[in-house]
C-alpha cells in the first residue's frame, strides 16, 4: 500500500478560478464561429455554455478527488488504524463526506440557473442569471473550505506513510534505538535495507524481504520506538507499534549489553513486547565486543539466539 501518489488538493480558490476561467474561454470560442438565432438565442447560448463548463470543471474536478483518495472504511486494519492515530479521522470522513455533498450542490444550481437562463426572454435577465449562478457555485465551494484544507492536511501526513505490505508475513525487529536493529535487519535480509524515501528516512521503518525461491516470502521491519504511552508517539513510532501489534507475526526483541540505553530500560520495553503475546525471539547484539561470561550469563537468563538460529526461525 502506498499513498505517496495522492495528488495535491487545492484551495477552494483555485477551482473556482479555474472553471470561470475554463467557461469564458469556452464562450469566447463559440463566440468566434457562427451561432444562429436571434441575438437572444445567441446570449442565451453562450450563456448556457459558461453554466454548462463551470458545472463539469467543479464536478470533474470533486470527482477526481473523491476517486483518488483511499476509501478509509476499506483500507487494510493496519493503515486504517494508522489514519485514525495521525490524522484526525472523523474530520476527515466528514471533510470526504462534504464533497459529494459540494458536487450535487453545483449539479443542482446547475439546473435551476439553465432553465431559468432557457426560459428567460430578457437580454439583461440572462446575465444577471448567469452572474446569481456564478455567485452561487462560488459560495457552494467556499463552504467546503475548510474541508478541503483537512483533506489536504491529511494527505501530507499520510502521504509519508511508509509502504508496507499488509499482507505479507511479517516479522518485526523491536528495541531501543542504537541496539543494532537496522544492523540486524540488513544481516537477516542480506539485501540492503529498502530504506523509505520519504521523511521517515531520518529515523526510517526499514523494510527487509526474506526470499525464498525467488520469491519475497517474509517482510522484515525495523521497528523504532520505545513504546511509551501511544498519545506520546510520533508518526514513525505510532507506525512501529501498530506494525508490531497489527502485521508482525514474531518479534525479534533485540537487546545491546553495551547499553546505549540502561539494560533496565531495555528489559521494560522487553516486558512490554511479551504482553503481545506473540512469539518474541531475543537476540543479543555486538557480542563481538562483549566479554564472554557477559554473554553467557546473558543466555542463561534470556534464551537469546543467535543470528544463524533467526534465519532457521523465521524462514
Ligand atoms: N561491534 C558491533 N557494532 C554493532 C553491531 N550491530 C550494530 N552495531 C553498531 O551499533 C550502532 C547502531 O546500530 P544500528 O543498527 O543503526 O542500530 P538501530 O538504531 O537499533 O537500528 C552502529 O554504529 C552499528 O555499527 C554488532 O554486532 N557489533
Ligand atoms: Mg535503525
């Protein structure tokens, strides 16, 4: 799932600009080839056509952003709960909600004004229609101006949302920052890590793939994040931890002796992770620079395995 190709909403302005501008190009060609009738009959064509242009430049331009932007209520529980945690999620289905709502409104005056223009006999009726309408359709769109804000604001933010699949099986690589995850991750996967290139980049969801036959089999995350309270989150921890609580199968729960954290600290996030109740593998990091008995005591108490162990375990 991907999000970064949602295209850019703009201001209510802007669309309305653009169809007034659309409606008296259109005019202005017509205007240029033989129109027949009475001068009214040409007034009220050219008229009709500026109604006609304004209409479908709005509607068209709502429809693509309705059709554009993801159903929430079908998204996969993972982005779905990852909407509902970064963007505030009723707003946005309400902000969503209001351009259709825009859309029948434009359609509807759209309506009324053409036949009024249709059946109207007076030159100067007809313009001060087609101008009511003009002001109408104007305001219709300056009502969902603050929506289209919040659609906008939600797409930035979702926009950096990282790609994951969903439904791949997944295994997650949790621990404190600096215990060597990436590291880990860029062993198990043996590929470089397909790091996003978007504004998690810094503090990135790394994402790994365990092939088998050619085929990616198992999707490996780095999952940053110290599972603080989830309100506390930023956008990359709040991903981290719904990929452990939503997508990942096992975790692989890294500990680093050297302790660029307190080990305390480390065995409350470790307590933490058991509470998914998933299958949590303890892995020992940079024990190349511990010293022996350091680490066998260490696997006495935690069972760690090593990296060779993982790779049987996970594939
Ligand atoms: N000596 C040694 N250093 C390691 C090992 N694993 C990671 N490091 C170093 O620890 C630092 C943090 O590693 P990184 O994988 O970026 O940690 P992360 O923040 O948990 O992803 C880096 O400087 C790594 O080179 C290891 O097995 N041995
Ligand atoms: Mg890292």
């Amino acid at each position: 799932m991907n999000f970064q190709g949602l295209e850019k909403i703009e201001n209510y302005k802007f669309y309305i600009d653009l169809a007034f501008r659309k409606a008296t190009e259109k005019s202005s060609q017509i205007r240029g080839t033989k129109l027949k009738g009475t001068r009214l009959d040409k007034s009220r064509k050219l008229e009709i056509v500026k109604l006609d242009t304004v209409k479908e430049v709005l509607y068209g331009r709502l429809q693509k952003l309705i059709k554009g932007f993801p159903d929430l209520e079908s998204l996969p529980e993972f982005y779905k709960e990852l909407v509902k945690a970064t963007v505030d999620y009723p707003a946005l289905k309400k902000s969503l909600g209001s351009l259709k709502w825009a859309q029948n409104k434009v359609n509807e005056m759209h309506r009324n004004y053409a036949s009024k223009i249709k059946k109207c006999r007076d030159l100067a009726r007809i313009n001060g229609y087609r101008t009511e309408y003009y002001g109408r359709v104007s305001s219709i769109l300056k009502q969902i101006k603050d929506e289209l804000n919040c659609i906008e604001q939600a797409r930035r933010t979702m926009r950096e949302y990282p790609s994951i699949k969903t439904g791949m099986k997944t295994v997650a690589i949790a621990g404190f920052p600096n215990v060597g995850k990436t590291t880990l991750l860029f062993r198990l996967t043996g590929s470089k890590p397909d790091i996003q290139p978007y504004a998690f980049t810094t503090k990135g969801i790394n994402v790994g793939y365990i092939m088998k036959d050619g085929k990616k089999e198992f999707q490996v995350l780095d999952t940053p994040g110290t599972l603080n309270r989830f309100d506390k989150m930023n956008t990359i921890e709040k991903v981290a931890f719904l990929a452990i609580k939503l997508l990942a199968e096992k975790i692989i729960y890294v500990f680093d002796l050297t302790e660029p954290y307190p080990l305390e600290e480390q065995v409350r996030l470790y307590k933490n992770i058991l509470q998914t109740k998933k299958q949590v593998l303890v892995y020992l990091s940079k024990t190349d620079i511990l010293e022996k008995d350091v680490v066998e005591e260490f696997s006495e108490e935690y069972k760690n395995v090593t990296l060779e162990e993982l790779k049987k375990l996970i594939s």
